[in-house]
C-alpha cells in the first residue's frame, strides 16, 4: 500500500475550516460544563458554484469521517461533493466522533459496536453473493470499525440532541440539503421540523425504517420515523396517537429522495419509507441504484469499492433542485 500523501484521486481545494455548535451549560458536581457539542468541518471548492451547501449526516455509532474517505483509503463522497462545486459542513452527531461523550453529562452509554454486528450490517451472509462492491478484507474492516463508538443509551434523547444542533447549524449556513445515512436519517426528519424553511431537501441514504420499527440493539421508531418526537397536523402528544398517514407539516412538498443500493436489506423495507413520507406530504421519491445502471451495493454504499459512482445519481438529483422552487 502506498503512503496516503502519494496516492491520486483528491483534488485540492482552496477552503476549508472546523467549529463547533456549542451543547448546553450545565451544572455537574458543583461545576458547570458543556453538554454535547456537535463538531463540524467544512470545505468548499475556489469558486462554490451550485446554490445550496451540504450538510452531510453520518449513521449510527460512526462519525464524519464515513463521508470524508472510505476503508481502503480513496476519498469520499464529501470530497466529490466539493468537486461537483458544492460547500460542504460534515458534523460529527453529538457523543459521537470529535464530539466530546462524558455519560455523567450527555446521558449512559450504549454497548461498544463489535465485529459481528458490522459484518451483518455491511455484509449480511445471505447477500454475499449479490453484493459484489464489498471487496474489502480484514485490514479494511478494522479501517471501518476504528471510528464505530458506542451509541447514546438513550436514542430519542440522542436525536434530540442532534436536531437540535443541526438547527443551529443551519441558522449559519442558511438554506441547505441534509444528506443523511442510515441512523441519521430520523434526524435529518427532525432537523427539517426544526427548522423547515432552512432545509432545502433530504437525501436519506438508506435510512432506518420502516415506521414504528423496532432498530435492534438501539431502540424504536415511535414517532413514526423518529424516535424523538415530531410535530404532527393534528397535534399528538403521545406517540401511541400516531398512525399511518398522518401529515408532518414540515415535510409538506419537502423534496425528498431515498437512496438504496442493489443488494442493501435497507430496500427492502425502503418503498413502505417513501410511502410513509409521502403520506406525510413530502415529495418523496426513491432513487434505487440498479436503476441508475450501478449494481452490486449493500448497506455501507457510501464507502464502498465503486463510491465513486454511487454518488453521481445523488449529485445529479441534487442539482435537479436548482432552478425550482425548492
């Protein structure tokens, strides 16, 4: 393997920066401290040339870095983002990453993301045949589960608390489009509640569903496809109240699309996703790869050996909202 700094493929960009959203100040053992801050990076090409930013999402138990490179060292999706002319703000969901967990602070701490469950995620047994873009061996499946961490016991709080810095972020970044994956998809829902007129559009990258499911080892969907509440039209105060097509008035004419891979479980389920929102009153879509001619793709399509085409249809769809309404 070459040494990083002499390998192709990244282009050099001009701009690019770090902050954080700052968490709340709280009491704890006599002193005040913060509660969990959201980090985020940015990069922006010379001349930023497509009207919207990015703000890119990460799953469950990673960090920004699922979107800055891949396991086996080539750039990620973030990287052909700026290329394709777009400013990009990467977050780092809080407790997660360079966003500082203390469980005396932000809340307990879920169990640590073991190999077996990462195999069966990104690499189920009973789609080894059909999901041909893994190519990966054990070196890059330690490179994938270095930046895993534990999760939030607490997974509504845990989203909470992302939507509501993800709020924030957009009140710096005006009008933006959440690219969201896998468990971040319910905070991209709830960020957009948050604060409907900054959220241009979602991308949900193979998002957690179907409604009210039960997500094994994390906890459920009981508002639908959060598990933090989220405002419905008729008000509900109790997830108990919600039912199927039931409207999100922040959703209402939202563009919205889903994107799955060919050999992903996560299409499955992913038709019952867009009828959900739909039914909401976005203007939901799916985008299934194959159909784009890219095949062979499981959960972790953002990072796996052909991402580099998995991305283009999503930039495509995203450059579809220019000159629109939206």
């Amino acid at each position: 393997m070459a040494a990083p700094h002499v390998t192709g493929g990244h282009e050099i960009t001009a701009r690019r920066g770090q902050f954080w959203i700052p968490g709340e100040r709280v009491a704890a053992g006599g002193v005040t401290v913060q509660r969990a801050p959201m980090f985020v990076q940015w990069e922006a090409p010379p001349v930023v040339t497509r009207p919207y930013p990015l703000v890119l999402v990460h799953g469950g138990g990673g960090q920004g870095t699922d979107w800055t490179g891949t396991p086996d060292g080539r750039p990620g999706w973030a990287t052909r983002f700026v290329e394709a002319g777009f400013a990009v703000y990467v977050v780092d969901r809080c407790g997660h990453g360079r966003s500082p967990y203390h469980p005396d602070v932000v809340a307990a701490m879920g169990a640590p993301f073991p190999y077996e469950a990462a195999r069966a995620l990104f690499l189920p047994e009973e789609r080894r045949g059909e999901q041909v873009q893994w190519t990966y061996g054990e070196a890059e499946v330690d490179q994938l589960l270095c930046p895993i961490g534990p999760l939030p016991a607490d997974l509504a709080e845990s989203q909470r608390m992302d939507a509501d810095r993800l709020g924030r972020l957009l009140d710096l970044t005006g009008p933006a489009v959440l690219v969201t994956h896998s468990a971040g998809g319910p905070v991209g829902w709830l960020a957009a509640d948050a604060r409907p007129d900054a959220v241009v559009a979602i991308v949900a990258v193979e998002p957690v569903g179907p409604a009210f499911a039960e997500i094994p080892g994390m906890g459920s969907l009981d508002w639908g496809l959060t598990s933090a509440p989220i405002a419905y039209d008729p008000p509900v105060s109790d997830p108990a109240e919600v039912r199927e097509g039931m409207r999100i008035p922040a959703l209402a004419g939202k563009p919205v699309v889903v994107v799955t891979g060919g050999a992903s479980a996560f299409a499955d389920f992913a038709p019952q996703v867009v009828d959900f929102l739909r039914d909401a009153g976005a203007d939901a879509a799916r985008l299934h790869l194959p159909d784009h001619g890219v095949k062979g793709n499981g959960h972790g399509l953002i990072f796996e050996a052909n991402s580099d085409e998995t991305v283009r249809p999503v930039i495509d769809w995203i450059r579809g909202l220019e000159g629109t309404d939206a």
